[in-house]
C-alpha cells in the first residue's frame, strides 16, 4: 500500500511539471486598422505651394473669369451673377472653402487621426474640418455640410522596370477620397459654381523629393452634371513643414474682385 502511495504521489506530482513546461500563451495581435496600416504617413503640418493659377488661386479673379472651368451655360450664367455682398448677407462667404475648392486655397493643412479609422484634416484657410473614413461608410448623415461626407481608402499600384532593366518595379499608394452629401459651392473665389449633384474623388499621393523635402499631391475630380461640360480635374501640390509654428487659422473670407 505505501509502495502504490507513492507511484500514485509520484504521478500526481507531474501534473504541475507539465504544465509550467507549456510556453506561455501569445497575445493575439493587434486589430489591423487605417492608422496602424497605413502604407504612407501623411500625418503633420504641411503648405501649399502655389506654382500654378496663381491668379485664380491667391487673388479674387474679376466677375466673369471663368478660364479653363469647363461650365455649361447655366454655370456660366451663375457665375456672371454672383454677387459678393449677396453672400455676406446670406453667410455664405464660406462657399470657395467648400470641398470642391478647399485644398486649391492657398495656406496650410494639419492632418492627424480623429481616431483608429478616421483620418482628420484641418484648414487654416476658412477653419474648414474634413473627416476621411475606413472600413465603410461614414457615420449616418444629417444636414449638408461644406466638407460633406468622405470615405477614403488606399489604392496601389505597381510599375513595371523599364524594358531590360532587373527588379520588381516601383510601388507606390494612393489615398482616395469620394466624398458626398455637401453643399454646393465655389471653385474659385469669384463665385464659378459647383453644385450638390457633383460627384468629388481626390487621389492624395506623397513622394520625397532628392533634397529630402516630402510633398504630397491632391489630384481632384469634379464631375458635375448641372453647371460643367465635362470633368474638372486640378492638382494642388503641399509640402511637410517641420511643426505648427506658422499656423495661423482664419476664417472664411473673399476679397473683392479684381476689376
């Protein structure tokens, strides 16, 4: 009996052996989200850079300038009636920092993340917020607003060598950005004319310049069926500056026009 005691006590006093012998059981990894899998950072302060419709851009153009908008006639029509006093009154002097014109204005953005999904961008320019949602859908939608609703996500691509030339190519990653539910507004400060019907898509793309300088472009897309013929396309170019000392935020304002 005290032989068989002590196999049974033997027995017994592996168990606990065993178990410290297991290794330690692994946290499960993180839930992948937009800011932990994001392909580029675009977070920080940047500056535009105004290399191109200088006029169009940093000044208000004279009523009737609509150079290189490609509006119908109703759009032109809209656009030889504006009247800037009229806006004041109205409070819509915020119309050309909607989300049709707001990355064209001159001055700086500061972007960050709003939270693991959302992607922030604010404006000195006009005070102007945008929300750029992942995974799906943006949150339900109450009224219009001047950035409406945007859903973004990353789109990349791959290039082939050049013919004769060894590696796997050159990859680089899109953010897009289709956006929605917006008032209608401005693409220039002299009141050329966008309407709540558009359809907006952006293609933000950031590259590293040989001096180190990084820069990001907005391509944009407006297409809309009540006041353009076909698409207007611009790109607006930013570059990364080192902190948020220069930024100073206004808020929505046009000058008179030129005459």
């Amino acid at each position: 009996m005290v032989a068989m005691a002590a196999v049974v006590g033997l027995a017994a006093g592996t168990v606990p052996g065993s178990a410290a012998a297991r290794p330690p059981q692994q946290a499960p990894p993180p839930a992948e989200t937009a800011r932990n899998t994001a392909p580029v950072d675009l977070t920080g302060y940047w500056v535009s850079i105004v290399t191109e419709d200088w006029l169009w851009r940093m000044l208000t153009p004279p009523i009737g300038d609509f150079a290189s908008v490609p509006l119908n006639d109703e759009g032109q029509l809209v656009g030889l009636t504006w009247d800037l006093a009229q806006d004041e009154i109205n409070g819509d002097l915020c119309k050309p920092y909607g989300v049709g014109n707001i990355m064209r204005m001159p001055g700086r953005v500061h972007i960050t993340w709003e939270n693991d999904d959302t992607l922030r961008i604010d404006t000195d320019a006009g005070e102007q917020t945008r929300l750029l949602h992942f995974g799906g859908p943006p949150p339900p939608a109450g009224e219009r607003t001047w950035q409406g609703q945007s859903v973004a996500s990353w789109e990349r691509s791959v290039v082939a060598p050049p013919d004769g030339q060894d590696g796997r190519g050159v990859s680089w990653s899109s953010l897009k950005v289709v956006t929605s539910h917006f008032r209608a507004g401005y693409l220039r400060l002299n009141g050329v004319p966008y309407s709540e019907d558009a359809s907006i898509t952006e293609y933000l793309d950031r590259h590293t310049e040989p001096d180190g300088s990084e820069w990001f472009t907005v391509t944009t897309i407006i297409d809309d069926p009540t006041y353009l013929t076909q698409r207007f396309i611009t790109s607006s170019s930013f570059k990364r500056e080192p902190d948020g000392a220069k930024w100073t935020p206004t808020p929505c304002i046009i000058d008179p026009p030129l005459t």
